[in-house]
C-alpha cells in the first residue's frame, strides 16, 4: 500500500511541476562549491527547466511581457548540502524521480561531492511539497538512513493534521505523501519552534505564506552569513522587480507576498548571500536594489 501511495503521491507532483518546458536545459555538473566564514556549502541542482508563465495566473500580463518576454525563464529545483561541526546537512531532499524529463540528480551530485547517502546526518525541510520531501525515499526506503529530518512544528502538523486535506483537496496525494514519508522516518522525523538554533550557527526563521510553516534558514559563520529562502521565489526574472506576483503553488498569496518582501529587504539591507530553491542554478546569489527601490537578484 505505502509503495502505490508513493508513486500516486509522485505523479500528482509531476503534474504540480509540468508547467516546466519539456525542453529542460541541462547542467553538465549540477554542483557548485561555496563558502560562508568556514563553513563549507554546496550547491546541487536535483533538476533543471524553463519555468512557464502559466503558474502565475494572476501574474499582470504588462509585467509578465516586461520582465519575461520569452513566456519562460530559467528555474531549477536545488538541494543545497552543509558540512558544519559534526553535522552533515542537506537543505531540502529535491524531488526524488527516478526517470523522465525531471529525473532527480541529487545522488549524482552527493557522489561529485564525495558523500555517501548514508553519511547524511540531517535533513532541514523549507516545506513539505513534493518537490522538497520526495528525495527523502527511494522506493518505499529510506534515502538518507542515518538522518533526523527536521520541520517547523506548524509545518509538520499541517500536513499530518486529518482536516488539512479537506482545505486543499486537490493536493490530497501531497498530504498522503508527506504523512507515509514522514511515518518512514518515525522518531528520526522532528520539529522544532521558529527562531530557534536548529544546530550552531544555523537558526529557523518563520516565512509563512507558501505554506502555513514555510521556513527558512540561516547560517552564519566568522560574520558571514547565508540565507537558505526556499520557495519565497519561483521565477527570478519576474517576481525581483514584481514581489507582488504569487505562483499558483502559494498557498496563502498575501503572506507569501509578505514574506518575499521581508526577507528580500532584509537580504538587500544586511548584503546577505541567499540559496532559493528555484533560482537558476547555481541557486545562489544576492539581492540588490535599483535607485527606484526594484530589487534586483544578482546571481553567484
């Protein structure tokens, strides 16, 4: 039962996603090395793809014909790996498909870098959409045996909340997933409250909207500082200078707008380097502002 749940749960996520081109652009090696003070961070790109205008329904069409003329814009869903003190961390698990157009790459990525699954210690969740926890199995396994998976405590008891599903009934199979995901890691599964130090130098941050406890992370080390942002953006070219502008997959429009501004603000104030789940790889870079005060993503 938990094997047909999951490949259900799969294809319910490639449909979420399908608004991609068919013509994926690839990445000949999908890691890119960073630092933060000396903490080492890795960027993995677990899939690439033109990201379709479509998923912005509401999107101003002046807007759209302004920031992207081409109807499409470079995307991606990026895991980013931390090695710091003892711990092993991946941020996100990426989406976990074995085959197709958005066949997951993370392994590929772990073996460039030179870490086996097994010696994954961690595993933070931004959200728990499909495309962030799919990666936690292979099969009806777990990928990463030797991780505790940590979420916000709103996060995690959204989706394993029984009434949630009657909210969003079209993202059942999301809900069914994350509960036999979750249930597959048992006690390695756990939460943790907003502003908390989830491991030294790494604290969570509320960023409610895309989904009701959509986290996001930040490291610091020797001053330096990275913020892990999630899925506060999912077209750069477009939603920098228009913020405004929800995807169809935010869950509450008027808190991600909320959030996507605050954190971009902050961002640009404290010249923070900033790691998106869905900006093109290498999924890293900075935010700065034009005179006019239009934020502008400035990629690493």
């Amino acid at each position: 039962m938990m094997r047909y749940s999951f490949i259900c749960a799969f294809f319910v996520v490639m449909l979420m996603i399908s608004a991609w081109s068919n013509a994926a652009w690839a990445v000949e090696n999908n890691v890119a090395e960073f630092t933060v003070g000396k903490v080492s961070v890795w960027a993995i790109a677990d899939s690439t793809g033109d990201r379709e205008m479509n998923v912005f329904p509401d999107a101003d069409p002046e807007a759209v014909s302004q920031y992207v003329p081409a109807g499409r814009t470079p995307s991606s869903i990026m895991v980013f790996l931390i090695k710091t003190g003892n711990e092993t961390i991946l941020v996100d698990a990426g989406l976990g498909a074995p085959s197709g157009d958005r066949a997951s790459r993370l392994g590929e990525g772990l073996k460039r870098i030179g870490v086996a699954p097994e010696e994954i210690t961690m595993v933070l969740i931004t959200h728990m959409h499909g495309d962030h926890i799919g990666g936690l199995v292979m099969g009806s396994e777990k990928t990463f045996p030797s991780a505790r998976v940590l979420s916000s405590r709103v996060e995690h008891d959204f989706w394993l909340d029984e009434k949630s599903p009657e909210l969003f009934p079209a993202r059942r199979a999301g809900f069914d997933m994350a509960r036999e995901i979750l249930g597959l890691y048992g006690s390695a599964s756990e939460t943790f409250e907003f502003s908390s130090e989830v491991v030294p130098g790494i604290t969570a941050i509320d960023a409610l909207g895309h989904t009701p406890g959509h986290t996001v992370y930040l490291l610091e080390s020797e001053g330096e500082k990275m913020l892990f942002w999630g899925d506060l953006v999912h077209a750069a070219a477009l939603q920098f200078p228009r913020p405004d502008i929800c995807a169809q997959f935010d869950m509450d429009p008027e808190m991600s707008v909320t959030s996507r501004i605050r954190f971009m603000e902050k961002a640009a104030e404290e010249k923070l380097a900033i790691a998106g789940a869905h900006l093109p790889f290498p999924g890293i870079g900075s935010v700065g502002k034009t005179p006019a005060g239009q934020y502008v993503y400035i990629s690493r």
